[in-house]
C-alpha cells in the first residue's frame, strides 16, 4: 500500500483545502459551543466566514500562556475552560513538556485520542515504518502526550513496540540489538548521543540494526548555534552515522517578532 489514506493523500490540492477548511469551521463551531475558552477567545469569529486560507490567517492566535491561563485555578480540574467534553468523558490523562514552564494538561476522550492517532500514523508511514518493524522508544515517556501518540500510531500500524524507558542509553542499545529492532523514535541529539555511547561500547552504530528512525524536534527556545539549518544537518549526520533512513516529521520555532505568529512549522 502507498499510502495510509489513499482517499486524502490523492485528493487535488483544491479539493484538500476545502475539505480542510470543512473541518477547521466544523471544530470551531463546536469548540466555541462547548468550551468556554475557545467561546471567548473567538467570540466574533462565525465559523461559517471562514472560507479560504487568508479568514484562517486571521483567527487570534493562541500560544501556551493563554492555555495555561485557561487552566490556573479554573474549573473542572485539572483542565480548566478549554475542556470540550463533561469531565466524566475524559479517558487519559496526558501532558505537554513542561519545557518552557507549567505544563498543559490534555484531556482526551476515547473519540478525540483516536484523532490524535490517527495524525501519528499518517507520519510514521510517511517515515517508512510499517507493519514489519519492531520499533524501540528510547524515552521513559511518563505522561508526555508525544510518545504517547507515537506509540499507539506504530500499534495501529501493525508494528511491535518496545518502550524503553526504564533503562539508560547502554541498556536500550544491548535491548535493541537483544530484540533487532529495526524502527526508533527520538529525538536527533540522542540517536547522535546513542551512536556515541555505542562507539565507547565498542559497537559500531551501523550495527545496532535500525533501519528507519523518525525525530520529532521541539525548538521551542532560541538556541544559540542551533536553527532550523542546523537541525535539519543534524538529521544528515544521525542519517549518516546509523545508516538510516530518518524523517525530521516537524520543527517548531521560536520567532521574535510582534508581527508574526509565535511559533512557526517547517516540514521535512
């Protein structure tokens, strides 16, 4: 099969954006009649203008204060205003980071957690990954919603999971090579990290037998030295120094200007 969903991923660009634009009037409508944050934060939003890109270009942004705002001290706990569903719905209890300050928590119910899912499997193929690989996750995940997702999308896709989160970099590559995986998710610096380790170990990183690798990259601070360039050259040399093909799904950055949006999405 060439794609995950033959039916979206073959649509003409036209026809993808209107069925794009469905949806966001479709979520909107909903979020502001069951969510009171996104009823306020859009109060003079009619989803029903938002016909073509340039209406989306002009919805309020929302950046992680305002939804950490949305949660401090407001009811129901723990997830405040932005709750689209009654409390008693949410199954899994998940969480941002925390990289940059409080954490948001994400509330899911069964119908919305399959979503997120769902999004994860479209990327993890676009990686290669399929229903052949036994994929290693070199992260103690907690609960960090990524992985989380990350996880269940290898399930859907057939793939075996193996979590490796109790155990450091020298246990993960001897769990790797013990179980020949042949899949990892992580993130650039620690596939660099983890053929640095297994060098020291006397294992060759070409070795360890990892065929395709998908990174997700958070840069969500200036760091000096270390753009969007300098990631994607990052890729190269885990690429270059495993032997593998890798897929830099997205990279979020941190943009100074008052006039642009906070973050900005590259893909590659």
């Amino acid at each position: 099969m060439e794609y995950w969903n033959p039916f979206t991923e073959t649509l003409p660009r036209e026809t993808l954006t209107k069925l794009e634009l469905r949806n966001l009037r479709n979520l909107l409508g909903y979020a502001k009649a069951h969510a009171a944050f996104y009823r306020d934060t859009y109060n003079d939003i009619n989803p029903a203008d938002i016909r073509s890109l340039d209406d989306v270009r002009s919805l309020p942004f929302i950046d992680k204060e305002d939804l950490r705002a949305a949660q401090e001290e407001q009811e129901p706990f723990p997830f405040g205003t932005i709750l689209g569903v009654p409390l008693e719905e949410v199954s899994a209890f998940r969480q941002t980071s925390g990289t940059t300050g409080r954490p948001v928590y994400v509330p899911e119910s069964s119908e919305s957690w399959q979503w997120r899912v769902e999004v994860w499997c479209h990327i993890l193929w676009m990686a290669g990954f399929r229903d052949t690989d036994r994929v290693f996750i070199p992260f103690g995940y907690n609960v960090y919603v990524a992985f989380w997702e990350g996880h269940y999308a290898a399930e859907k896709l057939g793939c075996e999971v193996v979590p490796g989160g109790a155990l450091d970099t020298r246990g993960r590559i001897n769990k790797m090579l013990e179980v020949k995986a042949t899949a990892s998710m992580n993130t650039p610096t620690y596939g660099l990290h983890m053929a640095e380790v297994a060098s020291n170990m006397g294992i060759d990183p070409r070795e360890i037998g990892i065929k395709r690798m998908d990174e997700i990259t958070l840069n969500v601070e200036p760091q000096e030295g270390i753009g969007v360039d300098e990631r994607s050259d990052l890729s190269k040399r885990l690429s270059e120094r495993l032997k593998v093909k890798t897929n830099l799904t997205f990279q979020i950055v941190l943009v100074k200007s008052g006039d642009l949006p906070r973050y900005t999405l590259k893909s590659f």
